[in-house]
C-alpha cells in the first residue's frame, strides 16, 4: 500500500482510520484495539473490501461481534 491515497471526508467510520490503497481496495484500521474478550470471539481490527459500502458493512460486523461479548 505504498501509493495509498486519502479517502475523502463524506467516507468516514468513527474510531476506523481507512485507506484506499493504490488497487483501489478500501481498508479500514480500528483506531484502538478490541477488548480481549471481542478478539477472541471473532472481532478484526482490520478488514478490506472492494468497496466503501463493504467495508462500512464489515466494520459493522466487527463492532456488532464486540458488542456480543462486551455487554
């Protein structure tokens, strides 16, 4: 991902930092880690999808996973 460019601001999930690599593929980076319990059920720090609606939606899985074990 060396020639990464900026996602535009429109395209933001809070606590996610994403990227957009150089193939076009949107990568998204939780900005702090999950909870142990939430990792060991499932839950990824980091996901990629070919889209920004996909990898909104896999965020979403990921949290959804946390919220499961946190509450």
């Amino acid at each position: 991902m060396e020639n990464a460019r900026s996602i535009p601001t429109s395209q933001a999930i809070p606590g996610w930092r994403l990227i957009l690599s150089d193939a076009g593929r949107f990568w998204a980076l939780r900005q702090t880690p999950f909870p142990v319990d939430a990792v060991r059920a499932g839950a990824d720090p980091a996901v990629d999808a070919d889209t920004f609606a996909e990898v909104q939606a896999a965020v979403e899985q990921q949290e959804e996973i946390a919220r499961r074990v946190t509450s």
